[in-house]
C-alpha cells in the first residue's frame, strides 16, 4: 500500500530502431481524470507499464481505442488482469454478430408503479416537481436538456400552425356574435374593443392551454406511461437519476415557456381574425386597428401572460404526472394519454376561474 | 480486492409486491468480490429478490445492509452513493428506446463522470466492444435481438465500474457462444476489479464455473432452500431440491 504509485496517468511512444513502437503507460487511471492524448504510431506496438497504480475501466477502454487499429499489438508487459480486460473487448470486435430478429421494445418512457389517481400522489407529483427545479437551479438535478430542446420545438413551434388557426377562428367569431349585438344599437365600432380585449385577457390564453392539453399532455402521458411498461424508468432510477428530474422537469419547462409565447401570438391572429369579419361591411380597417389598440392594456396584456404561464404548467404537468401514475401495460398507457388531456382541461378551466376571482380582488 | 469483508448481508429478509409475502426469513452474507447466483423455479422471487437487494424496492422486512450501508435507512446522499456505485441489468434489459446502444451507454457517463466527450465515447465503445456488440453500437433497442439488447444492458450495467453489479438473467436469450463469453467477462471483471456479482441464472455450467456462492430459493417453502459453494450441492446430501436443480440440468 505505502509504495503505490499515485500520479496522473501518462504514456509515452518510443520507437526502437527496429520500427517497433514501445507505449509506457503508468500513473493512477480514472475516468474521472484527463487520460493522456497519445496515439499509437505504425503497425508493430509494444504496450509496457510503469509505475502503474490503481486503474478502471478507463485504461483498458484508451488500449482498446488505440489498439484496435493496430496489426501486431503485444500487451505481455501488462498485468494479466488488464491484458485479459483488453483481450476480451477485441475479441468481441471480431465475433460481434448481426441483428437476427427485431425486439419490440415500447417507446422511451417509464415510472410509477401503481395507476393511483389519488390527490396525496399528485400532490407528491407536484412537490418532487417543485423540489427538482430548486435542485436544477442550485445545479445538482439530472436533467435531459435534450429532451428541453425538443420539446420547444414539439410541443412549441411544432403547435404554430394549429394555434393560428383556432386563434383566427375564435376571433372572427367572436367578432361575428358581437356584430349582431352591436348593429342593434349602432355601436358596431366597439366590436374591435371586444374581440382584442377578449383575446387579450382571456381566450389566447385559454385556446393554446387546450391546445396544449390535447397535443401535449397526452403526447407526455404516452410517452412516460410507455417508459413505465419497458421499465426504463427503473433505470434511471437503478443509477440514481430521479426520473421526475431527468424526464418529467425540461417537459414541463419547454411547455410553461412555450405556452405563453403561443398565446401571445394566438392573441395577435385573434385580433386580425375579429378584422376580418369587421372590416368586410360595417368599420373600415382604420377604425378597426385604433379601437383595438386603445382596449389593449398593459394589465389585460399581463393578465391573459400569467394565466398563460399557469396555463402551460398545467398543461405540461397534467401529462407528466398521468404518465408517471400509468398503469404498466398498453392499456394503461392509453388511460394516462385520456386522462391527462381531462385532467389537464379541467385545471386549466378550474384555475382560469380561480383567476378571475383574484384578478377581479386586485382590480386588474 | 478486499477479501473477507461481507459487502452484501441479508437478514430476515422479506421480499414481495404491496402485502403480499413472496419470500421471507431469507439471511445471507456475500464477501468482496465474491460472484452469488441466485437460482430457483420461474416465478418463485429471484427477479424481486435482486430489486431488494438493489436497492429499487423496499422489503416487506428484515434489513439489507449493502457496502456497509443499511438500504431501509439509507436517504439521499447515501442512497444515491450506493446506487451509483452499483449497475443493475433488469431482466427486460430496459434500454432506453429513444437513444442507440452507444447513448444508451454513454447516457450514466455524461451523467456521472466529469471525463471530456471523447473518452465517454471512447469508454462506451469498450464497454459495448467488451459484450460483443462493437458492429451494432449505433441502432437503437428495436432494431436489435433479444440477446443483444441483454448484453447492451450489460454494458450500460458496467458503464460506471460498478462495485458490485446485479444481473437478472444476463445469460438468457444468449446464444451458447455469447453465453460462454459472458462467464469469462464475469470472471475477468473481478479479476481486474475485484467486482462483486449477484446474478440470476438457470444454466447450471454456467454458475459452476463462475459462481462462489448460490443461494436456491424454494417457491414450496416461501424460503431459501440453502446456500453456499455449489460444487457443495452436486453431492447428495445436506439439500436434495437444490441437488435436484444441479444434476437433473446437467442431465439434459
Ligand atoms: N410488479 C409485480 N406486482 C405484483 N406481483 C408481482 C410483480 N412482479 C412479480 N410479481 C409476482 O412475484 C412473484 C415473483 O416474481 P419474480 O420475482 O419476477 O420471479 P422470478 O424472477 O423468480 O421468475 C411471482 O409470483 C409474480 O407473479
Ligand atoms: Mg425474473
């Protein structure tokens, strides 16, 4: 013990005169230290040690990478038990076989064990939600940022199209209903003041939330149901990597930032959709824009934002939450997918509700 | 290689699902580096046995100590040291769909270790290289056989040097070949590393040549049947149904 060798790792290459290439390698090996940047020069090399400590997997995996490509490779300078480990991965590049038959593995999502519905797990669902962003942001959560990314893409520019549409739609209703209303009493100029208010404050915000349930809390729910069935949430947690953490917190981060920008822009096609119906025989374009602009407020702006960003929580967390509770099996898998786009409808309903009550108390 | 102290000890272990008992009174201690099969009828708790010992369920009852550390009271910083100085195969191998075998590997690295890309590349490629699949490292789990998914899993069981490491049936789907393979990579692991194995088997060649210890579980008694060497039970003797599993399998 006292004379073991301590030091980085290191290798060196001398070439001998007969064209034989001599590695030394020494020094304590660990993935978790840089390992030297050498390679291995022509095709006779002889591997030697030297001062060599303690070592994993990280010294056989560098000879391996190195002698792979190497014609005449001698490793009878090394301990036997690193040879054999060097040995057994070439032997293994020359006898690897070719698929014979295609498993069916279930898609990439996995966890929670039992189906319970009940209120203490999901509140548990949102607590350990809670606690992994505040160990993201104190940076010692696990999170799949790939999964982050995609998902601005999936579940955000992805929804463009349908959200310009259903937005445009709901405008011009609105817009056509208020018309008929307000031809009676000959204020047809207000109908501009209720559709830009009216998507403002309220139906942005709540269009691209059901949106958002119906593509992506069922899309979640799939996908972290079926991780349950493949046990691949298991995994994750047999390595110590928090499946809430690394699945469930970049889904619903990409969504809550997602939603609001969708509904932003739902707004905007909302208003133009209202113009459309106005513009065609009773306001001119002009009056249309000058009354709109003067109803949008900066607080209806920030109300219908904040209930967007609740919006897409709910939306995000519903799915996550359904797919971490699915049953293991394809029918459960398709149970979650249901019942998060219902759950997550139905909270986005509830807590718009809520809203208005509160926004109502600070007058906003 | 430590040798003699007990890095894995049982005692009185209950396993099962929700209340109901599978197995109980289960008691046994495995030293460092020592290799342990656990056999027995399909059904009779291996698979739920090697989740206890793991660390992934809570028992029924009894205590599990793991590396020293008691699993029933193990929470955080410790919990997650022990996971992540373990590597579990499940015996669905549970790769992850959505990522190749080589991500599939490289995923607990980049995750764990604090090594630049390219030697988590140049590591996964190894490990990969080592179970025998460096031709199939970039298709994804569907693309690839039952076995070869098995060794993946293997791989990425391995992919932190694992102190100790849990196989749940790593030889079946295996061709003969493979099989033969993975007894010798078993073996060679715990030369280098002194790694510990608790592995689930039914090929009695197999876990003669590999195993130091094996532990039956008898799904008629809801208990262990015996446990030690299992050069001890090809005598008849002390525990016939354990004899039964050794020489009626070395019949066919
Ligand atoms: N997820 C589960 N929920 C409830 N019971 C289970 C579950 N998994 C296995 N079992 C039951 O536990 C017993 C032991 O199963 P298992 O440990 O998988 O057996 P083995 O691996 O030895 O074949 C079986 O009776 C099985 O029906
Ligand atoms: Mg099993």
């Amino acid at each position: 013990m006292s004379q073991a060798p301590s030091g980085l790792p290191f290798a060196r290459t001398e070439i001998q005169a007969d064209g034989l290439a001599v590695v030394t390698v020494g020094g304590v090996w660990s993935a978790d230290v840089a390992l030297p940047d050498l390679a291995f020069k022509g095709d006779r090399v002889k591997v030697v040690a030297e001062d060599l400590g303690t070592f994993d997997s990280s010294l056989p995996s560098w000879l391996f990478a190195r002698g792979r490509h190497v014609r005449q490779l001698d490793l009878s300078g090394l301990p036997a038990r690193l040879q054999s480990l060097v040995t057994m991965a070439e032997k293994a590049s020359e006898t690897a076989e070719k698929p014979e038959e295609f498993g069916l593995l279930e898609r990439f999502g996995t966890w929670g064990v039992d189906s319970g519905s009940s209120w203490a797990r999901a509140f548990e669902h949102v607590g350990q939600t809670a606690l992994g962003f505040l160990r993201m942001v104190t940076g010692k959560a696990k999170v799949n940022w790939s999964d982050f990314t995609l998902q601005l893409q999936t579940a955000g520019v992805d929804a463009l199209p349908i959200v310009a549409l259903l937005g445009f739609l709901t405008g011009l209703i609105m817009a056509y209903v208020g018309l008929i209303q307000l031809r009676q009493v000959g204020a047809t100029v207000y109908v501009a003041n209720l559709v830009s208010l009216a998507m403002t404050r309220e139906m942005g915000a709540l269009m691209t939330g059901v949106i958002a349930c119906g593509r992506t809390s069922t899309a979640f729910a799939s996908q972290l149901g079926s991780m349950n069935v493949s046990q691949e949430t298991d995994a994750l947690r047999a390595l110590g990597i928090s499946p809430v953490e690394y699945l469930a917190l970049p889904r619903i981060l990409a969504v809550t930032l997602m939603v609001p920008l969708l509904a932003v822009f739902a707004t905007f096609i909302g208003v133009f959709g209202g113009m459309v119906v106005a513009c065609a025989g009773d306001l001119s374009v002009e009056q249309y824009l000058t009354q709109a602009v003067r109803a949008i407020t900066f607080k209806s702006f920030l109300v219908g934002f904040i209930k967007s960003v609740a919006f897409g929580f709910i939306a995000a967390w519903a799915g996550c939450y359904r797919g971490a509770v699915a049953k293991r099996s394809a029918l459960g898998v398709g149970e979650a997918a249901t019942s998060a786009a219902v759950l997550g409808i139905t909270f986005i309903v509830v807590s718009d509700a809520l809203f208005a009550v509160i926004f109502n108390l600070f007058n906003l | 290689m430590s040798g003699g102290r007990d890095i894995l000890v049982c005692q009185d272990l209950a396993i099962g699902h929700g209340d109901r008992v599978v197995m109980d009174r289960l008691s046994f201690a495995l030293p460092a580096g020592r290799i342990l099969a656990v056999i027995g009828p399909s059904g009779c708790g291996k698979s739920t046995l090697m989740r206890a010992l793991g660390g992934l369920d809570e028992p029924i009852g009894g205590r599990t100590t793991l590396m020293g550390i008691d699993l029933a009271t193990a929470a955080g910083a410790d919990r997650q040291s022990i996971l992540r100085r373990t590597g579990f195969l499940f015996q669905g191998s549970a790769l992850f769909s959505s990522l190749t075998l080589r991500e599939n590997i490289e995923m607990p690295m980049r995750e764990f270790l604090r090594c630049p890309a390219k030697e988590i590349r140049q590591l996964a490629e190894y490990k990969l290289a080592l179970v025998g699949l460096a031709d199939a490292m970039d298709k994804l789990p569907s693309e690839i056989s039952g076995g070869m998914a098995k060794r993946a899993g293997i791989a990425r069981a391995m992919a932190l040097d694992p102190e100790v490491i849990f196989l749940d049936e790593p030889s079946a789907g295996l061709d003969p070949v493979s099989s033969g393979r993975l007894d010798e990579l078993i073996l060679r692991l715990r030369a280098a590393f002194g790694t510990t194995v608790v592995l689930v088997s039914h090929e009695v060649p197999s876990i003669l040549r590999t195993a130091d210890f094996c532990v039956y579980l008898d799904p008629e008694t809801g208990t262990m049947g015996a446990y030690g060497p299992p050069k001890d039970f090809l005598q008849a003797g002390q525990a016939p149904k354990v004899h039964a599993f050794f020489t009626q399998a070395r019949f066919d």
